[in-house]
C-alpha cells in the first residue's frame, strides 16, 4: 500500500527481465533517494537510446546509423546467425571472428506459434545469394528450438552450396563433469573427436 | 565495445543497488528490444516520480503532498524512528502498528564522517518537545551504527521524560530492515524494550 506514482516507478521497474517486486522497489527508492539530476539523466538515456538506436539494415544488429559497425569493416563471406542482438555482444568475445552476423529475432517455435515467416530467414537467403557467402554459422542457442531453427535454415540453405556449420556442442570449459547435464555429456560423447 | 549511445544507457542502469555490468546490459537491451512507447512511459515515470514526490515536512517519509497519509491518520504520540525512507515500508508490514514514523536519513557513523548533526535528529527532538509524545521506538538498523545511533538518541531522550524502545534483537544481527521477514519484524515490535 503505497503511493501511486512510487508504484507507478516501480511497475516500470517491473518490466525489466527478471526484476522481482522487490528489487523494483529497491531501484525505485534508489531513484527517488538520489538527485533530480540523476533521474533526469536516467530518462534522456532511455529516451535518447529508443529514438537513436535502430536495427542495422544489413544483419538486424543495434546501430546509430543505417548499417552497423561490424557489417561495414568484417568479411561478409562468412555470417554467424544468432536468435537476438545480445547475442552479437556474447559472440564478439571471441576475438578473432572476422565475419558478420544475422539476426533472426527469434527462433520458429510452434509453441508460441511462432513460424519461419515470423523470423528474418527470408532476409538471411537474400544475403547469401546477393553476398557470395561461402559459410553461414549456425549460432541459435543449444536448446530445442535453436537446434531446430538451425536445422531449418541448413536444409534451406544446401541447395545453394554453401557451407553450413554450427557451434560445436559438448562440456563447457572450466566446467566439472560431475555437474554436466545426460543431453550435454551424450552430446559430448557422441561428437568426441580424435586427439593427434 | 560496444555503441556509444547504448554504453550511456547501460551506465544508468547500473547507478541502480546491486546491478553489475551483465544485468544493466540485459535491461538496456529489452529497453531497446522494446516498444518506444515503453521506453516514454518508462521515462516519464521516473522524471514525474522524481518531481511530484516529496519528503513529509513531519516525518520524512515519501509523499506527493505536504504530509504524508500515515501522520495525517496515525497516533502522534508513538513515533518509530527509522533509518531511511524505505524502512517505513517494511515497517508497514507489522499491521497493528498505529504510530507514526521519523525518518533520520542515515545513521551517525564516524567512519563516513557522519555526526549527530548530520542527520535527522533535531527534527525529531522538536517533534518530541510539540507533540507530546508517549515512545519513541528505535528502528535503526540492528548492526553497529544503528545501535549506536539509537543509544545515542535514547541517551538525548531520557532528560525529557519520554520512554525510548528499542526493537527486539528478533531481526538477526548485520542484517538489513529491508530483508526481514513480516514474522522477525512483527516479533521485534512485540519485543522492543525500553533503553536506560
């Protein structure tokens, strides 16, 4: 039982992934504890971000321009495919990747009715056949609808003769086995490979 | 390395308690993964919390008005002291609570550089020598400043005859207000006892 616009703050709170009522209210007070500066700031960040920030035309990526950083610089020969542009920053940790990416907005999942129409897969044919690509990376998440996302794009992509890889799956580094999951480790085992 | 735009935006998210880089940038991306709507109304209740909401001229809790609801309502003969503005909230929590609050805005600490005088104190002697109040209840944090500044309070108190409490040491020791338990709370009020 609060006041109104307190709980109004901390609703908009709410609406951030995996923020509970509780922490909402927490950054809520945190705002109104702190200057009018700072909360002036704060909203000119979320606004300015919303209205500069757009998708690059080229692969779906956050810019500030028509087409991003990456698609200007990097080999467009080579696409790595994730399900959300988060997933561009996880990716790009790997240093030397120099090719590109594509953004599906999302992965076809009959569960929520959401079918290949519903993604950008018709925007990633046009790119390999306009592009020349020599190789398309599968980059869904490992879990069942990223695997069939990807199974789906590769058996659309085979007739154009390009290569069409995916993120090798198994135990993760610095992990113990103990805690590994059946799926992984069966997985692991039955993509092992020969040590020379 | 990432838009620069976007940087700004997650750099606000992180002012808020408790939130690392990973977290902000998480809320950054669904702000921009979300509608601009959603980012106006996001916006608007952050700057229209920050104006409309003032400290109650009485107790110093959050309010749109002058005073705020419970010194309007509530009896002004018991006054619960807290250290902040959302520790009124969690005492809330304990319904048979009838008194009213004095928010203190901090505790005196000489590691911080905090005096008696650097918080709420005189208020609340002026408040004690007007309104003829019965006890004053000492709901500081139960941890070393708290204690400290609740004794020091008890210590100030006691010349003018009014009965000063302290919460019972039901809410464990090093802990926070804002973390405990309607149970540990309402067992605290049950509990409190007089400082001499």
């Amino acid at each position: 039982m609060q006041n109104e616009i307190i709980e109004k703050l901390i609703e908009q709170f709410r609406t951030l992934p995996g923020v509970g009522y509780k922490s909402a209210q927490r950054y809520a007070y945190s705002v109104l504890e702190g200057s009018i500066s700072r909360a002036q700031n704060f909203a000119n960040a979320l606004l300015e971000a919303k209205q500069k920030i757009k998708f690059c035309k080229v692969c779906g990526n956050f810019t500030d321009g028509e087409v991003c950083s990456i698609c200007q610089k990097r080999n467009r020969k080579v696409i790595c495919v994730v399900k959300e542009p988060k997933d561009v920053i996880s990716m790009e940790k790997v240093k030397d990747y120099d090719g590109v990416y594509h953004v599906l907005f999302g992965t076809i999942s009959p569960l929520e009715n959401r079918g290949p129409e519903d993604i950008h897969i018709k925007e990633l044919l046009q790119r390999v056949n306009a592009d020349g690509v020599q190789e398309v990376i599968m980059a869904t998440n490992p879990d069942v609808e990223g695997d069939a996302t990807a199974m789906y794009i590769a058996r659309l992509l085979s007739p154009l003769g390009v290569k069409v890889t995916r993120l090798a799956q198994g135990v993760a580094m610095g992990s113990d086995l103990e805690y590994a999951d059946e799926v992984t480790l069966s997985r692991a085992l039955e993509e092992r490979r020969e040590l020379k």
